[in-house]
C-alpha cells in the first residue's frame, strides 16, 4: 500500500472517531436534556401534588378547629347555665318567703330615726339565725351584722323569754309560727328598725349535721353539764365533761341547748343569759374554725340543712370576705333588757345606745335633752 492510500485511510478512521466522539455528545446532551425535562416534569408533578396536600391539611385543621369550638359552645354553655342556676339557688324548700320580696325594711325606718342614714348607707349585711326546737319555737335568735368595710362580725342575741312588744303574754320565740318573715319584722322592731337583709333557720339536727361535716367546734366547758329530760322528743339526755374538749355534732346540740341540770349538777347561774354567753362563744368559734376551711365544699355539703333566702352566690361572696378574721372581730352582744313585772323587755335607750357602738356613730341626744338644756333654744 503506497503511503497515500495510508493516509487516505488514516484521514477516513480519524473522520470516523470524530463523528462517533460527536454523535456522542451529542447522545450525552440530549441524554441530559432528557433527563433534565424528565426531572422537570417530576418536579412539576410533585409541586402540583403537594400543595393540594397542604391546603387539605390546613382545611382539616381549620374545620377540626371550628367543630371543636361548637363541640366547647354546645357543652359548655348549659354548663354554664347550670352554674348559673347553680349559683342563684336558696337553701330548703322553693316556696320559702325570700325577705327582700315580703318586707321593704328600710320602708319601716321612721324618716326621724338618729339611724336612718346609718341603716340605709353603711355596707353592712344583717342576717337572722333562728335555731328552731321540735314544737316550732325559736329556741336560738341571733341578728349577725356583718361589716363588709371594715371586715367585723356583730351578733346579737335575742333572749328567747323577751316578751315582744310589752305584750304581757307572748314571748319573742313564739312569734316565729313557721315563718321566718315573722320573727324577722319583730326583731326589726325591736332593734329599732334595723334592716334585716337574709334570714337562717336551723333544726337541731341541721346544727349536728354542719357541726359534724366541719369536723366539730372546740370550746371550754365550764362545768360539767348534765339533764336529762325524758318527755322531749326525742327524750334529750345531755353529759357533756367540764373542760377544753371538740364537740361533735350531738354535743354541740346538747351544749347549745343547755338551760336546766339535774339533781347535785350545775346549771347556768343566770338562767337563759348564761346560756346565751356560751352560745355566743360558740358562734364565734365555729365561725373562726370554719372561715379557714374549703367554703365552697362546705357550703354545698350543708346545704341541706338550712332554710334561707340567700343564694349560694352571696352566701360564698359573704364567706369569702371574712376569711382570715380574727376571734377579736368577731363581736357579740345580748339585747338590753328592763324588767316589768316578772317579765323582761326591750331596753330601747340601751338598745339605742348598743346600735350607736355598733354602727361607730358618734353618741346622739334626745332632742328632749337638748330642749332643756337650750342647745336648741334663739
């Protein structure tokens, strides 16, 4: 072969390696354009198939959201109404007189009475206590006078044996009759016409009951009281020890409702007003024990046991405002009293002169006095 055919073939085989190095390439770019429009599409489906994903997760969130909210509102709100009602319900039977619907009080106040504008401006809330015995008498009679300004308990005792009205022939316990509306306008009177705001009748098992559910009130007896009496009903049996001791509900009872003794056993040295001064230390202990306690789990465990015409609402309002107060202000006092005729009676000068210290007003004169002294005389 003469070396021109040689490089004639060497030009064809080089030609030919450059045209398949070409082709190549060329298979290598359109390889990659391929693959790269492939991914492309990928990437476009996938876009396309994600952000139908994400917006069905956002709207599966938002409606499980909102169906929750109704599921909250549909329950929720009869809860809250039963709260409510809750809330707004008395103690005892629905047909009992509620004082504010029977009686204006401050009506009563005569519009010349030294008390007038101490009654009707002074942020206090007066409540009666009525203990009432098996034959529907007030055994117990207690205005509680609670001074929301200055966080002070005032409780004045009624002597059961207070004849009402100089009535020579009824006592103030007897005016009751099964309706506390009575007892209230008779101790308004003889207060001087002091507003009574709520009323609370207790049984003597409703008194054992709380006492028990409080888990009993310590106090000092101060001699061993012993009585029995078989023709109560039931028949009352009282041994309670001298001494500092926790009373139980029953001897709670039997405490509060101790007046006579048996043979060679001591009773109270002054009758009925012994009594009331125990009483009135037990009051204050039990409010003191109590106050620091769960209210509001004691108030729904005894509700049961009283008839009144406050609701639950102010009753956890009032008992929330005294937590925390101290047995020193707590403060009791007993009616005043004059005696006529082997019968006691309302002292209304002395009466006038306890509502004067306890509703802090500066001491007043009788207009009689001032006229003979002639402070009001040109």
């Amino acid at each position: 072969m003469t070396n021109n055919e040689m490089n004639m073939r060497e030009e064809q085989v080089n030609s030919s390696n450059e045209y398949e190095e070409q082709m190549h390439a060329q298979n290598i770019s359109e390889g990659q354009a391929s693959l790269s429009k492939i991914n492309e599409e990928r990437r476009n489906k996938l876009s396309k198939t994600e952000k139908p994903k994400v917006k069905s997760e956002k709207t599966k969130f938002i409606t499980t959201f909102l169906i929750a909210i109704l599921i909250v509102m549909v329950i929720a709100t009869p809860l809250f109404a039963m709260v409510e009602e809750v809330l707004e319900m008395r103690p005892g039977d629905e047909d009992n007189p509620i004082l504010s619907e029977t009686v204006d009080f401050q009506y009563l106040i005569p519009s010349d009475s030294p008390f007038f504008d101490a009654f009707v401006d002074s942020n206090r809330v007066n409540i009666l206590a009525l203990g009432i015995d098996s034959h529907n008498l007030t055994d117990m009679i207690m205005l509680v006078s609670v001074d929301l300004d200055n966080t002070i308990v005032d409780v004045i005792s009624i002597p059961r044996d207070t004849f009402f009205l100089g009535s020579a022939n009824q006592k103030i316990n007897a005016v009751y009759r099964r309706n506390p509306v009575n007892s209230a306008v008779a101790v308004s009177e003889i207060l001087l016409n002091i507003p009574i705001n709520y009323y609370v009748t207790l049984s003597h098992q409703g008194v054992e009951n709380i006492i028990d559910e409080i888990g009993g009130v310590s106090i000092y007896v101060p001699f061993h009281m012993r009585y029995d009496d078989p023709r109560d009903t039931p028949p009352l049996r009282i041994n309670i020890p001298a001494g500092y001791q926790l009373l139980d509900g029953e001897n709670a009872v039997h405490f509060l409702r101790f007046r006579y003794a048996n043979p060679g056993f001591r009773a109270h040295q002054d009758g009925d007003f012994g009594r009331i001064r125990l009483q009135q230390e037990f009051v204050r202990n039990a409010i003191v024990q109590s106050i620091g306690l769960n209210l509001p789990d004691i108030i729904r465990r005894t509700f049961n046991e009283v008839q009144s015409d406050i609701t639950v609402r102010e009753a956890i309002y009032l008992a929330t405002q005294l937590i925390g107060i101290s047995s020193e202000n707590i403060r009791t006092h007993q009616l005043p009293l004059t005696q006529r005729g082997g019968h006691f009676h309302p002292d209304r000068e002395a009466i006038a002169e306890l509502l004067t210290k306890i509703y802090s007003l500066e001491p007043f004169e009788d207009e009689a006095d001032e006229d003979e002294n002639g402070d009001n005389l040109d």
